[in-house]
C-alpha cells in the first residue's frame, strides 16, 4: 500500500475473533529510526471484534521509502505480532491535476490513475522521480568510477573507505578524487613525492579503484526534489491515454478490429514504451541507457 509523500495516514489494527488482553503497543520504523506511536481504540465495523489504530504523521513521510508499523499484543497471554509495510512514494499528478484531465472521476480512481500512470513512466525511463535521504549499497566493479544505482544529489559519507569523493554525470557516478597524499623524500632539490623519479605523471598517484564486488554504503540525498516538468506532461498524457476507450483493447494487445462498417488498427509503437509517442518523446531525456542517465 501507498502513502504519499509529507502526507498522513491512519493505520488499523482489526482483530476477528478475539480480543486483546491489553492495548497494544506499536513502532513505526523509517529510514533506519524506530519512534513509539500512541495506540488508540474506535468502535469496531461489522464483522471485527475490536479495531486499534495509530496515526502516522508528516514526520515520517519526509523521504519516499519502506515504512514500516509493527503492533505487539497479547491474547490470552500469547504473544502476538504484526507488520503492516507502506512504501512512501512521490506522485507525479496530484489528485487535482488528475481532475483537471479527466473531470468527474472520484479522489480514490484518480489516485489509481496516477500509480499506474507513475509505474508505467517508471518502468520505461528505468528510474523513479522521488526523494529518497538515506544510505544505499552500492557495489563496486574495479573501476575509478563507482556506478550510482539512483541519482545521487548530495554526498553525506561512504562507510568505510578513506578519501575525498566527487559526484559527476549528473549524480550518477562516485569518483575519488584524481590523486590521493603520496610518500615524500628530501633531496638536495628539496620534498618531492616519491613515485620513482623526480618527473612524474600526477594522475598516477591515484587513490584506489572502486574493488570489484566490494559492497560500498553509500549516504546522502537521493532521486529528485521535484518532478521535472517534461514527466509531468507525459504523465497527464498518459492519464488521458488511461481513460480513453481504445486503451481497452491496446491493454489486451488486439492490434485490429473489424466489422462491417468500421475498422480499428493499431500502430505497432501502441505496444511499446509508454505506447504514446508525444510522451516518449518528452521522457527519452530521462531513459537511463546501459545503467546511464542521458540527463
């Protein structure tokens, strides 16, 4: 299930059958922090025999991510556990700009609307348009430049390697600096760095590559701070593409249909990318291209 990102949510606990010996207790965990939250009770709908529920606020739905609510309860004197996962995510249309294209249509189908509309824009620039604040693992492959899995905007620190580090393409690669502190000798012309002779290339003295197979955690702020305005546009182009009746049978793969007064023929470039040529056009900026970004 989804929730929006600087957005709340209230999350129940329904219990069928059996009632707890005492209130429950209940964790929220987000981005690697665990806080308590206030359980309370309400009156349970037909067919649960008692409904708990905690609110989860805007604090913890600053960054798109895995959020996860535990309960802890007992019934008659067993132990009993519960995890209800949430992913925090960005929309790319608020649920008025999904109005504004398809009148009439009710707050709970236009929010539909956008995450089929936001994992088909996903799934074809192979990258997702969010905020993420918090530590990925990045593994490496030999080389100076460690690949970045997602858009990396600000560097806070890299566990366990020493060093001075500077994000290039964009945010999608780590880099050390070109040259790291070398060993001196003294001689009758003064300090020089050790490299076998007093003339020398620079950028052979050079900090580590990023090892081979080596799993780097990598910490900063990650993705978008906002919706770039080309994924935007397709996205509304892509919500009206939703609700137009011929998306019945493009979604079936049905290239043709006959009868005796009409004919519907599709054009192959209907079943593939986002199946709308304006909004491949306005992504193909941000399709990433052999684990590269062409931003």
């Amino acid at each position: 299930m989804e929730i929006r990102r600087n957005s709340s949510k209230t999350v129940y606990l329904d219990i069928y059958g059996d009632t707890a010996d005492d209130t429950p207790t209940a964790e929220v965990k987000v981005n690697g922090s665990t806080t308590v939250l206030d359980v309370e009770s309400e009156p349970a709908p037909a067919g649960v025999t008692q409904r708990w529920f905690v609110n989860i606020g805007m604090a913890h739905t600053q960054s798109d991510g895995i959020l996860l609510v535990e309960w802890a309860f007992e019934i008659d004197g067993q132990p009993v556990a519960k995890q209800d996962y949430f992913e925090v995510i960005t929309p790319y249309l608020t649920i008025s700009e999904v109005k504004a294209v398809v009148p009439n249509i009710s707050t709970e189908d236009a929010q539909s609307i956008e995450a089929s509309v936001r994992h088909i824009i996903n799934a074809h620039t192979g990258q997702e348009f969010g905020l993420f604040v918090g530590a990925k693992t990045v593994r490496g492959t030999g080389t100076r430049a460690l690949q970045l899995p997602v858009r990396l905007l600000t560097l806070d620190s890299v566990d366990n390697v020493n060093g001075y580090f500077t994000v290039s393409d964009d945010g999608w690669t780590l880099r050390g600096l070109p040259w790291g502190v070398p060993p001196v000798k003294a001689d009758y012309y003064g300090l020089h760095m050790h490299v076998g002779g007093v003339i020398h290339n620079p950028n052979m003295v050079k900090i580590s590559d990023w090892s081979d197979g080596w799993e780097y955690s990598v910490s900063g702020r990650w993705g978008w701070e906002y919706v770039p305005a080309p994924v935007k546009e397709a996205a509304k182009l892509l919500v009206a593409d939703y609700v137009d009746p011929d998306s019945e049978y493009r979604d079936r793969y049905l290239t043709s249909m006959t009868a005796a007064d009409w004919r519907i023929q599709f054009h192959s470039g209907a079943f593939a990318k986002t199946g709308n040529v304006r909004a491949d056009q306005l992504l193909n900026q941000y399709v990433l291209k052999s684990g590269w970004a062409v931003v």
